[in-house]
C-alpha cells in the first residue's frame, strides 16, 4: 500500500493516510503513514489484542493502553521513537509515533546472525541511556527485546514499542491475574506477580543484548510456561561468542533484583567493550551460527492459572532440593555415627601400651636429715671441746 490520499488509501482519524506496512507483532499492526496536517512521514500503531482476551479485558487493555501511551508521550530522547499522538478509531487506539528510518534487531540477527560484542555494547549503551530517561519520569517499559530495539545505519539504537509500558508505583497491565509480555525477555520477579521496577528492565535488556552477541535468547523453551519455568529456576544457556560483554550479561541477569547490575555499572561495562578497553578471552570465539529466527519474541498472555501453576512447581522444585541436601546430610551424619561405634577387626586393632613405668622420686630427706645430724653433732662437740679448754687455764 503507497502512501498517498487516492480513493482507497485509509485515512485514520481524518488526519494520518495509511502507507506501507513497517512490522507486526502480539500488540499490534505498525504503518508508515503521512501526517496530512503537518506533511510529514510517522509511524502509526494500529493496537490490536490477539491474545485471546474477553471483551471485558479488552476494554481494560485499551484503557489502559491509552493512559500509558500517553505517560509515555511525555518522553523526549535521542533514543526512544517519541509518541506523538494517540487518537481513536474503530473502538481501537492508535499510537502516532516518530518515524526512525531503521531495522529491528530482530530483522537484522535473523538476517545477518549474531552481532560483534562491540557493535552490541553500543547498541547497549543507546537502549540504556531510553531506558534511564524513561525511569527518571516514572516509566517502566517491560517489554525490552530486539523486536522493540531498531537498529539505525550507523549502528545506533533506538527503543521503541512502549505499548505495555507502565507507571511506577501504578498498576501493572493485567486482567484478573493475567501476565503480558515476552517470557524470554521477562524478569524472575514478573513471573513472581512483583510490581515492576526499573530492574526489570535492566534484566530484559541483558536478555536482548545476549540475543544479539549469541543469536539465541539465554531462555527459550518453546513453550511459554516452560520458558518461564526456565527464567525463575535456571541458569542462562552457556555462552559462546560474548567475550568480554559475559560479566555485563551475567550481572544483568542476575535473577535478585536487589543484587543485579544497576544502570551505573552497566554503562561503565559497556563502555569499556565498546571502546575496545575490556579484557578480551583467550579462547577464539566459535564460528556464528547460521542466521536464523531469533526466539521468544512473541508477546504472550499468561492467565492467572498457569501463574498459580508456575509458582507451585517453582516452591516444589525448591522443596525437592532441600528435601535432597537435608536427605543428604542424614545419611553422612549417620555414616560418621556407624563408623564410630563401630568395633574394629582384630586385624585392625593396636596392641595395648605398656604401663608406664613408674619414676623414682627423689626423697630430699634422705640426704637431708643426715647433713642437718652431722652439722649439730659437731657444734654440740665444738662447744664442749672450748668449755673444757676454758675450764682448764681457769
């Protein structure tokens, strides 16, 4: 579909003619369109729910889709594609946002394979520097992944898709217990029902960041609940090709919130990689795998039971570890007691020590009493012998 204003061409709340169709995903359908008021060229979000939601929930949705596009209009920055607008049409929001002359990182690993660590470090450091603003004003965007990532010609990034953005301290867009986003790309505390903070988006995007320089998400299960299964209990898949953005990727994906990477530390890693200043593995990289479909960036909707689901397999899987390790400690406890009561073999057992002989004391008086005799013996003669010499001269 051309942009212009011909007889067929749709014109969407009397002012934005439809064009080209520039992607689609879970959220809805996004077009080139023209601006017949101001004759420029934007980007228009048609907001659809195909995430088999009950007309009740769909008009939660819209409401609320309405009110943080809105929050989100309020974001200026070099990296972020600004809204503009939102008008109704069809019952149905429409997003009128800054057209950015780019390709999602989705496109370009699917087309090109994985990313050189530099080249993701820069991207990096452009989506952080959105995310950041984004925080400073209240907004949390929760849905970081490289569909939501465009990429520009000279490598800059730029965040996009603030549809299921929210405010801080505001209610998170859910539906009787239902859960939106990208399993993926979606923090452990998500999963957990916490309300969701700037960490979460730091965590989502060392999930895209790890797509970009491994070509894989670090958790992709194919199934949902698997996936997010995945996030709150396991370890990333190994990785391969990051060299020195792993510390970046691992303290961003560190499942504690209170312990994960802040923004600060972050930026600081990534400014080094992408500079060329941090330490490189010895160890080559493996050979980049062929380009391919990058995984788990559908938009999902997780229902209160599958999170109820999540949430027992999650305490049982912990339960069955300490079940293990106090299981485990019984039995070396128990090991340590066998061996000590046990009686040893004759073969085994040492012959008893001799007794000890006894010392003989040494009696200070036998030498004593003896001296002390013969001492006195003699004075008592010495007296005598001068009383006799004195009597005789007298």
């Amino acid at each position: 579909m051309s942009a212009g204003t011909g007889p067929e061409t749709r014109v969407v709340a009397g002012r934005y003619a439809l064009g080209d169709l520039l992607g689609q995903g879970g959220m809805g359908t996004v077009w080139l369109a023209t601006d017949l008021v101001l004759e420029r060229q934007v980007a228009l979000k048609e907001v659809t729910f195909s995430l088999h939601v009950t007309d009740e929930e769909r008009a939660v949705l819209r409401e609320r889709t309405m009110r943080e596009a809105r929050a989100a209009g309020r974001l200026e920055h070099p990296h972020v594609t600004t809204v503009y607008d939102v008008v109704e049409e069809g019952g149905k929001p429409w997003l009128v946002m800054k057209h950015v002359d780019a390709r999602s990182l989705q496109q370009i690993l699917e087309e090109r394979g994985p990313l050189a660590p530099a080249s993701v470090a820069r991207i990096g450091l452009d989506v952080l520097d959105a995310l950041e603003a984004a925080h400073d004003i209240g907004i949390v965007h929760r849905d970081v992944k490289p569909a939501n990532v465009l990429v520009g010609a000279d490598g800059s990034g730029c965040l996009t898709d603030f549809g299921i953005a929210t405010t801080t301290g505001d209610s998170s867009l859910t539906t009787h217990g239902a859960l939106i986003g990208s399993p993926s790309y979606m923090a452990p505390e998500r999963a957990h029902g916490d309300e969701p903070r700037p960490p979460v988006d730091l965590w989502s995007l060392g999930a895209t960041l790890y797509a970009a320089v491994e070509g894989r998400p670090p958790f992709d299960k194919g199934d949902a609940m698997a996936t997010l299964m995945s996030v709150v209990s396991e370890h990333p898949a190994p990785m391969l090709r990051a060299g020195p953005l792993e510390p970046v990727l691992q303290g961003l994906l560190t499942k504690d919130p209170a312990q994960r990477s802040t923004a600060a530390v972050a930026r600081a890693q990534l400014a080094e990689v992408a500079d060329g200043r941090a330490p490189v593995a010895a160890a080559a990289a493996p050979p980049s795998p062929p380009p391919g479909p990058v995984g788990g960036n559908s938009l999902e909707r997780i229902d209160a039971a599958d999170l109820i689901a999540l949430a027992s397999a999650s305490r049982a899987l912990l339960g069955s570890v300490a079940r293990d390790a106090r299981d485990q400690a019984r039995h070396m406890a128990d090991r340590r007691r066998e061996r000590k009561e046990a009686p040893r073999p004759v073969a085994e057992q040492r012959p008893a020590p001799p007794p000890p002989r006894r010392r003989r004391r040494f009696k200070r008086r036998w030498v004593v009493v003896p001296v002390v005799t013969t001492v006195l013996v003699l004075l008592v003669l010495l007296v005598g012998a001068a009383l006799a010499i004195g009597a005789f001269f007298d």
